[in-house]
C-alpha cells in the first residue's frame, strides 16, 4: 500500500509541474511555431515523445519494432498506423473544413497549414496523434477523422462496469474483439486552461470532435486526440527468485510510454478514472495473447491485478501479474499493493 501512496504523491507533483509549465506559454498565431518550440508538448497533459520520421516516396514513415506510421503530405489522403505483430492495419482519414495551403515536417511531427487551423501528426510508439491548433476565432471548432480497416466493425463510447463514460472511444472489429483505442479528449487555451470538448460518433466509423470555445479563450487552443493499438515493449512468463516461492511465476508486461501516460492521466481528472478505452483495450489484448498458456489462471484474479496496475502503479519497471494468488475483488487488490493475499 506504501508504494501506491508513493506513486500518488509523485503524480500530484507531476500534473502541478504540468500545470506551472502550462501557465507560462504566450499565445501565438502561428501554429507551425508552436510544434517547432515544442509548446503543443507543453500544453498536453500528456506529454509524449515521438518517432522519428523520414520521407518516403512523397510520404512520412515512422517505424518501430511493432509498428509503423505512414504520414501522407497531402491531407486528403489517410494516414495508416500498421501493427506488425498483429498485420493489421488501420486508416484516419482527416476533414478539417479548410483547404490545406502547404505541409512542413517540424520536430518529427508532419504539419497540415490552413487558412486559421494547424493539424499536426506524428507517431509514438505503438500509436498515432492528431494535434489540432485552432490559431484564432475563425477557425473551425469541430475536427472529423474516418477509421478505417479490413475487418473494422463499429466505434463506441467505452463504459465501465457502471454503465458511465470517460469520453475515450473504442474500436472494434468484427469479431467483437477491440482493435484500436481513443484516449481521453482533452482541449486546452494558450494560457494552459481546459477548453469543454468531447467526441460524437458519427455515421461510416467517423469521430467527430467538439471544441467549445468561449470568449475567454486565449488562442491558439490545442487539442490531440491519439489512437493506440499496441501497449507493451515486451511480455512474458517468468520466474522471480529461486522459484520455491508461491507466488514466483509472473506474466511479465512491460508497458510503453504512452500506456503509463494514460494510467497518470486518469490522476488529471476528479477523483480516479480511468481511461476506459484504453483500460480495456489493453487488456483484452493481454488476455487473447496469453489465456492459453499453461501458466495462465483464474482470470478474474489476474484482470483485477492488471487493472490496479494501469491505475495506480503504472509507474513500475513491469506489471508482474501472477496467476496464483487468491482472487480477490478489486478493491482488495488495490487495498494489498495489487498483490492480493
């Protein structure tokens, strides 16, 4: 439980850096500035760190070992994000309302210039973003990207065992089985205050994001929504010391950057909430991977472990889940340090 505490501590002092860092940016009218000065990275309550870009063939290319981003310069082309484990392939289509006047690469980021908006989009590892800087009052409040992929089904809200949303949004394929998540929607001012936005469902699998702005906003807003497929650099079985213990065998996952950004970016929010989509992706994506293993039981026990990893200790090396400690609800697995006894 002490860790859990720690862990709670150390993100309060993170989010107040967040907030300090974001009361000091000065607005701008010029949104390419913003991406090269790396401000758009200030603002977001997210900070990620991206893949390098290189051009291809009059395209952009990011590429990891699971992963890899194609970046169109035109914008009326979609942009793909390729999971190489899975070989599956998903499409974004953006509609920004105005016409695109030219596309600069800045910070490994590729920028769509219009007449009153910038649209940024880059790579991280195991996912994409989409930044939007509303440079002034007339730009555009409402940004639309279409999801597209073989075997894609539909979108949806994601809820969690109360029926209650979060605003992130997931994708599924025909199967039932999820393909794709959208975390959180966040907006903010240039003076580093939240903006109200949220996302509608459209019809043809098409994300329609609301930006409500007031008169007291400051320009430039921003706002980046990102879509993730995968979540782990690496997962095993394993042993942890000489192996006679009872709780020695672990499935170990050790989770990307942005998976631990999600998990503190639900600390941003009242209280604790989690980011449903991402949450839920994540781990059913665990599970189909992994329940056949001989090593692999109860279930419910080890989702449970998961989950408290994502929320509170998201900050560790590894989640280390491990099939044979007793099942125990939730709230007794976070209560024990994610260990239930």
């Amino acid at each position: 439980m002490k860790k859990i505490v720690i862990t709670l501590l150390c993100t309060t002092l993170i989010l107040t850096n967040v907030v300090m860092m974001n009361s000091e940016v000065q607005a701008s009218e010029d949104g390419t500035v913003l991406f090269e000065k790396g401000i758009v990275d200030e603002l977001s309550p997210q900070p990620l760190v991206n893949v390098a870009i290189e051009e291809k063939n009059e395209r952009f290319i990011a590429e990891t070992d699971e992963s890899q981003v194609t970046i169109p310069k035109d914008m009326e082309e979609p942009a793909i994000l390729s999971d190489n484990e899975e070989g599956q392939s998903l499409s974004m289509q953006v509609n920004l309302d105005e016409k695109q006047n030219e596309t600069i690469s800045a910070e490994d980021t590729v920028v769509y210039e219009t007449k009153n908006t910038s649209l940024g989009i880059d790579a991280f590892d195991g996912g994409l973003r989409h930044t939007y800087v509303m440079e002034n009052k007339e730009a555009p409040n409402t940004f639309e990207v279409k999801y597209d992929a073989d075997n894609i089904s539909h979108l949806e809200l994601s809820k969690d065992g109360e029926g209650k949303t979060d605003g992130s949004i997931l994708i599924y394929d025909k199967a039932g089985e999820t393909l794709a998540a959208l975390d959180i929607p966040w907006a903010k001012d240039a003076n580093g205050k939240d903006v109200e936005t949220y996302y509608q469902i459209n019809e043809n699998n098409t994300i329609k994001q609301v930006i409500k702005v007031t008169d007291e906003v400051v320009y430039p807003v921003v706002a980046d929504p990102t879509t993730f497929t995968t979540y782990f650099s690496s997962g095993k079985w394993i042993v942890r010391g000489k192996g006679k213990g009872k709780y020695n065998r672990s499935l170990s996952l050790v989770p990307k950057a942005k998976l631990r950004a999600s998990g503190a970016f639900s600390f941003s929010l009242p209280f604790v909430v989690l980011s449903n989509a991402v949450a839920r992706d994540s781990w059913n994506k665990v599970y189909n991977k992994y329940k056949n293993s001989k090593h692999w039981e109860k279930t419910t026990g080890m989702k449970n472990q998961y989950m408290c990893h994502f929320n509170f200790v998201w900050g560790k090396s590894a989640f280390n889940l491990e099939p044979k400690r007793p099942v125990k609800n939730y709230l007794m697995t976070v209560a024990n340090g994610c260990n239930p006894k």
